[in-house]
C-alpha cells in the first residue's frame, strides 16, 4: 500500500491551528454564556407583587374554622449589586379579630443562563434557602419549595408556591 507524499509539512500544522482556534473560541462562548446577556445592573428595580400560584391578589393562602390568612400585597426590590429584599404583607383573621403583618426575606441573586434564558438564582439570609426565577420583559416568577409538618397526615409534605410580579 501506498500513501501520499505530503505536499507541504505546514498544512498538517495550518489545520490543527485552525482546530484549535475554533475550540478556543467556542470554550470562550461557553464560558460567558452561564453570566447570561444580564447583568445585575441590568435587572436591578422594584417589583410589585401581582399573583400567587396563578391567582390576582388579594390571595387566600388558608381557609379553615380557625383561621383565615390572606396574602395582600408583596415589593420585591432587586439591587444592582446582587442582593434583593422581598416583603409581603399578609392579613389573618381569626374569631373577628384581624392581624396584618409584614413576612421579610432578603439574599442575594445572580443572573445565569445555565438552565435557560434570564435565569435569577436566589439565595435567602433568612433560612428560606435556594430557589429559582426567570425574567421575561418586566415580569419575574420565582418559586420556593415549602415543607411543612402535617399534623392530620402526621408527615412532612411539601408544596411549591408560585409569586408573579411585575417592574414597577
């Protein structure tokens, strides 16, 4: 069997440059593509809170002969430094009585593209843990994951909750 002569000994190198090249350069696009194409300047501002689990506010979160828990109204204010601030104001009613009450929760949040375009990934100071939004326009849905003791059941269930909101 024969082989070919080779015609120039730079083509074999000219190639595996060009190889390396494109390599190169498509690490580099993978490597910028997990910051996203926002940043945290960019999708810094107020958020008005417009709906919990698919529902406009005011939201009844609980309805039972004890106790009745209405969700009112929630700011969610995101800082261009990555750190936010949620507060949602709640209203329980009880016997006739009436309690409203602020809930806090404040983190910090960084934009991603990972699992998807202007992803927000969300980390509470306040024991509420991870959870994950997205961003399209002026809207921002994020989720957490509660888990909660069941005392009729006598086990731990879990639910997720679902918060709308919208740029002010």
């Amino acid at each position: 069997m024969r082989f070919p002569a080779r015609t120039s000994p730079l083509v074999p190198r000219r190639a595996w440059t060009a190889r390396l090249l494109f390599v190169l350069v498509a690490a580099s696009a993978c490597a910028r593509e997990d910051e996203g194409p926002l940043s945290p300047e960019a999708v810094a501002g107020v958020f008005e809170l417009t709906e919990r689990d698919g529902l406009s506010l005011p939201y009844v979160a609980a309805d039972n002969s004890l106790y009745t828990e209405r969700l009112l109204s929630g700011r969610l204010r995101l800082d261009a430094s990555g750190r936010y601030q949620d507060v949602k104001l709640h209203e329980w009613t009880s016997a006739g009585d009436v309690l409203v009450d602020s809930m806090l929760d404040r983190g910090t949040y960084r934009v991603s593209q990972r699992h998807g375009p202007d992803r927000i990934e969300f980390r509470s100071e306040l024991d509420r843990g991870s959870f994950v939004g997205t961003l399209d326009g002026q809207s921002l849905t994020y989720a957490y994951r509660i888990s909660y003791w069941d005392p009729y059941a006598r086990e731990e269930r879990v639910r997720l909750e679902v918060y709308s909101w919208r740029r002010k």
